[in-house]
C-alpha cells in the first residue's frame, strides 16, 4: 500500500474462499484507519483478476553404481493471470 505503519486497511468479505464464480453476489466492509493528517485517501478500488492455474510434474531417473534405478517427481505450479478488470469503490471529492 505504501503507507507503512501509519495506516492499516483490513477488507472482510461476507464469507471466507478462494474462488468466485461468474455471477456470484460478493459483499463486505473496508476498514480503514490514519493516523496521520497528510496521509489522505484519494481513491479505494478492487482488482478483480482471473487466473488459469495448472500444475506440470517433471520426473527425473538416475542409476547409482550398483545398478539400482530411482525416480524423482518434480511437481511445478503455474498461475497466468489473463483478465483484470478495477471496479471503483469510492473516491475522495477533495474536501474529506
């Protein structure tokens, strides 16, 4: 946020997960508390941002000097965020 230890913004969604899906009803509060007079908000938004996640596994096999075979797997995960879209929540008209 870049305000460090002189503000705090907690946001409560109406119910605690991880994913949402098209069409789903999102609801909460923002919380946001100053404790200095120059910081002022200008603006409060939310990113909305969709994710294509997947995971690839790579195995690896080696042979010791005995002969004996072992196989290693490798699991790798990928996140390739695709669609952001910034909804407006409030913004400061300059007098507060």
């Amino acid at each position: 946020m870049g305000a460090h230890e002189s503000a705090m913004i907690q946001v409560n969604f109406n119910r605690l997960a991880e994913f949402y899906f098209p069409g789903e009803h999102v609801s909460g509060e923002i919380f946001f508390q100053n404790k200095h007079d120059r910081l002022k908000v200008e603006e409060i938004f939310i990113e909305i941002v969709d994710v294509l996640a997947y995971k690839t596994t790579e195995s690896r096999s080696s042979t010791d000097s005995n002969g004996s075979s072992t196989t290693e797997y490798y699991n790798d995960y990928h996140h390739v965020p695709f669609f952001t879209n910034r909804v407006l929540l409030a913004r400061s008209d300059g007098l507060q």
